[in-house]
C-alpha cells in the first residue's frame, strides 16, 4: 500500500503541475515535421486532420479516433465467430479491414502513432467495397512510406494500474509495442498484458419458500486474471504494388477465481463454503496474406491458423460443523484449433461499379476431455460417470460471396452482397452425429446523403450465425449445483434483420445519429429441455429482436465553454422469445435491455490539462434455467471522474476516481422444486460491494 500511496502521489502531483514548457496552446498542430498535403475528400466523407486533434495531444491513432464527434469504435474480432467472413468492425487502416482473429480495432489503433497519420475519414460503409460494413466507417490514412518516427523504430507504451481496496493491486496491465522499418519491411512487435485484479464483498440471505428468511452468507470474492501476449506483424509492399503481410502470437491465460461464504445456520451450526476456480490457457496463431494484381482487379489471398488448449478445473467444498464436509470437483481439458484459407478478388468497372468474388474454407475441432468427481473422507476426489466425459466437434465449412456496390445518384450509393455457406457438423458427444447444412445469406444497403449534413443509411440482412461448440459438452456448475447435459442436435441460429440510422453532422456543435432496428430470429439458442429430467442449450422457436439506438457528441464550445464535449451512448433493446416450458412470451435470458453511456470532457484551453467524469449504467433480462430463474444486476450507477495531463516528460497521464456512486453488484436466485411451474424450493439474494478505487493509465511514445 505505501507503493500504492506513493504512486498515487506522484501522479496527482504530476497531473496538477503545469510547467511552463509543457503549455501547448489550442488549436497548434502537433510537433514534428509539416503533415503532407491533405486530398479532397471523396464519396462525401467527412475528413479530420492532425490539427483537429491538436487540443488533445493524440499519442496515438486510437486517441484520435476516439476524439471524433459522435464516432464509436465498434470493438471485435471474429474471435468469436469461426472463419473471418465479412467485416465485423467499424474502422478501415488504409481502405483495408483489420482482418485478424486477434487483433481488434483499438489495439490495431494503439500501435500507431499520431504523427502516422495522414488524415480520417469517416465514411459511409455502403460507400465502400468492404463487405459488411454500413453506417459510419472511419478509415485512418497513412502517411505514404512513413514508419513510426520518419525513419527508426517508435515505442509505444500505455501502463494502466488499479489500486482497490481489499484486493490485490493491479501493476501489471498494460502494453509495450514497437514499430519501424526493417530495409523495406514495416514490423511491429508488441507485448500485451490484459491483468484483471477485481473483486467483491458482502451479505447473500437465503429464504425458504414461503420467504421466510433462513440464513445469511457473509461472502468475499476475488477473480484475478494475467494474459500475456507477444506477437509480430510484418508487411510490405513491392515495387510492383503487391503487398504481403505476416502475423504470429503466442498467448499465456492464467485465471484464478476465489469465492469464500461464512454462514451460521438453525440447523447444522457453522457452515463455511469455498469455491476455486483455475484456468490455465495457452494458445498460438500464425497467418498472413498476400495481395496482387490480376487480370483487371485484385487478387487477396488469407490463411490463418489457430490452437487453443484450455484445462480448467473448478471445486466447491462445504465445512458443517454438525454434517462434516462434502464437495464436487469438475475438471475439464479442452483443444481447440481453426484452419481458414480465403480467397477475395475485387475489380471496379470503368462505370464506377465496385465488384467482389470472395470463396472461404474453414476446418474447426474441439475436443473435450472432462471429469466429475465427489470428495471422499481422505480429501481425495472420486470420479463420478456423468454422461459427459468426452466430447468432440468437427466442422467442415465453406463459404462463397459476390459483392457489388455502386452510386446510383451522387447522393446515392448501395451495396448489395449475396453469399451462402455450407458446413458439416460432426460430434461425439450426448446426442452426437453428422449433419450438414447448406444456408443462403446476404446484404442490401443504402446510404443516401439527405442534405450536406444529413446522411440515411438503411440495410436489409439475413445473418446466419454460428454455434458455441461448448453447447455440444456436458458440464457441471458444482457451486450451485446445476448441470448442462451437451446437445448433439443443435443447428445455427438465423436472424433476418434490417435497420434504419440518421445521422445528423451539426456542424460546431458535434454529430448526432439515432438508429431502429427489427430482426426475426429463427433458432435461438437458450435452455430447453432436452428430456423429463435434464435440460441444456438448444433452439428456441422464432423469436422478435428490437432495438433502439444513439450516439451523440454535443460540443460545448457555442455556449461559451470551450473545449468541453458530451457524449452519449444509448440503447434500448428487447429480444422476446417463446419459454419452451410454458410457452408464454418473454425476455431472451441474460438478453440486453438497455445501456447508458455518458462523459464530459474538458480540455482546458492554454494549457495541457483536462478533466472529465463518466455515468454507466445498464440492465440485462434474467436468465432462466428450467429449474431456476436467476437475475445479474447492478445497483446504483457506474460514476468515474478524471484529470489528466497531456505532457509529463512526453507521456500522457490520466489518474481516475472510480464508482463514486458506491455501484453494487446484485445477484438474484429462485429455485423450483422441479421445474418453474411448480413451488419455489428456496431462494437468495446477494448484493457484493467493491468500493471506489484508483487507476491511473500512461500513454505514450518514444
């Protein structure tokens, strides 16, 4: 804790102290060399230069990016999903998609520097012959032949530690990652450490059916996490303009989770309860691609392959001073691995028509080996058969696609992809066999720009999603004794959606975009009963999906309060579905519905300092097993509050104050004698605190 202290000392010193050489005035371009000619913006995009940034002091395309009003960074990976498809991400480097199962758009955008780049644009996606992509789409522009720092190699560096109260400290998240030149090869080399060290603590009461209350927990838990990562990029571009790039990484996961409960009950006394979990993960990727010029377009050719091997091992023992002690134990080592080659050839006709053919192949596994056991009088676990032990998916997948995208009026451009997948499904596990599935899917999309500062973008989709492998595994929750028998039967899930966004550029008071969206949903996956006495993942019947969503930045600076900014991230969401026990419509479980985001922001003009606070809150439907109804929630908002100097010793230091609102998490669980449509057997309710606390995040580069 006196490190903690001394830290915290050091930064908010750092933080208030404005020497006279770090003043940088409003509106001057950041240092270095004079950025290059900028070009006309195209397709009517909206383009931001280095010098509408310069109040900000970016470090990096990510604090750009992140400063444009009413822009959000649609995070994701494919990670996900199997195979790489389409584009899932809102951000374009260079006009090109970051195509990567493990490097999502932040992290891509962390890797460079602000002096890289040239200009953003952001664009509409229908706009573009990327597919996938509709609504707002910012592509970050390179300068032409620029590495990190003009010639060398450039560091950069973003430290973020937590100091919580009754938790460990959190000194090691963070990321180091090098960029430069090698002859005429860029290479990025980057170390990424995602340390989690959260926790909480408080009461749970217990009541008997009728309410009555039984007995109450007192209950403290901590779940820390460490995921190193190392990984490399490589790419160049020939003198003949092909260009190639390499990527490889290796990633450790060590994650614990810790949960003690101390209760003393009418009957049986005493009664401590402790739950451990371990996970133990290593996991590698290698993949590239290799682009070219053929015939009339371009020819992109991508493979990639990916490993996994995650052991897990979760206990739950119960201390009775009367019963004596008893306990579960769960084991699993499961292997996952992910081939993908593809191929995208792209050409635009001489009218201005965008095309693509794009053909993908995917090979995935998942093997699992898993265990249950009873604790025995010596401490030692028995393995218990439960049906589960082993399990393995394969599957065989393949997909083609045609894109074509064009202007239909100078205000006017559209999108139209056509694409069908088929994939062969083989498992070994509870209800195992073969199946294959042919699918067709596609997208229409239209963004027509209303007025100069008035953009309508609508699309029309029908998705076919992809199964969690896992749902065709057993598994067994010891703490709260429930299990998942593993369905061999499972199909995809298909949504057929459409949306309709306005977005309104306001000029000098920021950007605005509100959006609604349907989608029929067919095959859903949720608890079902798989048989009189067991249950696990399945198909639910068609299902209605409504959402209501905005993104707003108001800038301040027309009222008189320069450089200050609001902004908002709002959605309103219902997902309802037929219950496959009653029939009845309800909520989707753990379904979303709905999300507050808020933050002000003040750069303080003639000076390197700004400050800021955020307001979080949102609400998830309960998720229901057919023996239980349990409800995650939080109570109270997520409030934070910063200061942050923008040049100490050439780093940008935040220090931030963290759920001063007092933020609780809450846990609701009733459970049914047999099923929900009979008597409640008994029923808790818990609420856990974890205190405001400090973080404090470094950026910079060197």
């Amino acid at each position: 804790m006196r490190m903690a202290a001394r830290a915290l000392t050091l930064a908010m010193a750092a933080c208030l102290a404005i020497p006279a050489s770090a003043i940088a005035q409003e509106g001057t371009a950041p240092t270095g060399d004079a950025p290059p000619a900028v070009p006309t913006p195209a397709n009517g995009a909206q383009r931001y230069t280095g010098t509408d940034f310069a109040r900000f002091a970016p470090r990096t395309a990510l604090d750009m990016v992140e400063k444009i009003p009413g822009f959000l960074i649609v995070t994701g990976t494919n990670g996900g999903d199997r195979g790489l498809g389409q584009a899932t991400q809102n951000v374009l480097i260079d006009g090109e998609r970051v195509a990567s199962k493990t490097t999502d758009a932040r992290t891509a955008l962390s890797r460079i520097t602000a002096a890289q780049v040239a200009y953003i644009d952001i664009v509409d996606g229908a706009s573009l012959n990327v597919p996938g992509l509709t609504g707002q789409v910012a592509n970050v522009v390179l300068v032409a032949g620029s590495s990190a720092n003009g010639g060398g190699f450039s560091t950069t560096i973003r430290w973020q530690p937590e100091w919580r109260r009754r938790l460990e400290s959190n000194w090691l998240n963070g990321e180091i990652s090098t960029t430069g030149k090698l002859g005429g090869t860029n290479l990025t080399l980057s170390l990424k450490n995602e340390a989690t060290r959260k926790g909480h603590w408080g009461p749970e009461q217990v009541y008997d059916g009728t309410g009555a209350l039984l007995f109450t927990r007192d209950e403290f838990g901590a779940y820390d996490g460490d995921r190193p990562r190392l990984s490399a990029a490589l790419s160049r571009t020939t003198a003949n303009g092909n260009k190639w790039n390499f990527n490889a990484g290796a990633q450790i996961q060590y994650l614990t989770e810790a949960v003690d409960s101390v209760s003393t009950r009418p009957v049986g006394g005493l009664v401590t309860e402790r739950y451990r979990f371990k996970e133990e993960e290593r996991n590698f990727d290698i993949g590239g691609d290799y682009e070219l010029g053929f015939g009339k377009g371009r020819l992109k050719l991508i493979t990639l392959y990916r490993f996994e091997h995650s052991p897990t091992v979760s206990t739950f023992v119960i201390d009775r001073n009367v019963a004596g002690r008893n306990g579960d134990r769960f084991k699993q080592a499961a292997d996952e691995s992910e081939s993908i080659l593809r191929g995208e050839y792209s050409w635009r006709t001489a009218g201005g028509t965008d095309w693509q053919v794009a053909v993908e192949g995917a090979y995935n596994t998942l093997d699992v080996d898993a265990e249950f056991a009873s604790l025995q009088a010596d401490g030692s676990f028995l393995p218990i058969v439960f049906g589960g032990e082993q399990t393995k998916v394969e599957e065989k997948r393949g997909e083609a696609s045609l894109t074509w995208g064009r202007s239909l009026a100078s205000n006017l451009t559209a999108q139209l992809n056509l694409a069908a997948e088929y994939s062969e499904l083989t498992s070994s596990g509870p209800g195992g066999l073969t199946r294959s599935f042919i699918r067709p899917k596609g997208k229409l999309a239209f963004a027509w720009k209303v007025g100069e500062k008035t953009t309508i973008n609508w699309h029309i989709q029908r998705r076919v999603d992809q199964l969690n492998f896992y749902d065709f595994a057993s598994s067994v929750d010891v703490a709260n004794s429930q299990g998942n028998e593993g369905n061999g039967q499972l199909v995809p899930p298909v949504v057929n959606r459409t949306e309709l966004e306005f977005v309104q550029d306001m000029g000098r008071w920021g950007n605005a975009s509100v959006a609604f969206a349907y989608a029929y949903a067919q095959d859903l996956v949720d608890q079902i009963p798989l048989s009189p006495t067991t249950e696990g993942r399945g198909n639910l019947p068609p299902a209605n999906l409504y959402r209501i969503s905005s993104k707003a930045t108001l800038l301040l600076d027309p009222l008189g309060w320069k450089g200050a900014r609001i902004n908002s991230d709002i959605t309103w969401r219902r997902n309802r579905v037929r219950d496959p026990l009653t029939g009845l419509w309800r909520d989707q479980s753990f379904g979303q519905d709905y999300v507050v985001d808020l933050s002000l922001r003040h750069d303080i003009p003639g000076s390197n300092l700004a400050w800021g606070a955020g307001y979080f809150d949102e609400r998830y439907a309960p998720g229901l097993r057919l023996d239980a109804i349990e409800k995650e929630y939080t109570v109270g908002p997520f409030v934070t509050a910063y200061i942050e100097h923008k040049d100490v010793a050439g780093f940008t230091v935040k220090l931030s104050y963290r759920n001063l609102a007092g933020m609780k998490d809450g846990f609701d669980r009733t459970v049914f004698v047999d099923r929900r449509d009979s008597p409640i057997a008994f029923s808790e309710s818990r609420r856990r605190s974890f205190g405001q606390y400090f973080q404090l995040t470094v950026t910079g580069t060197i």
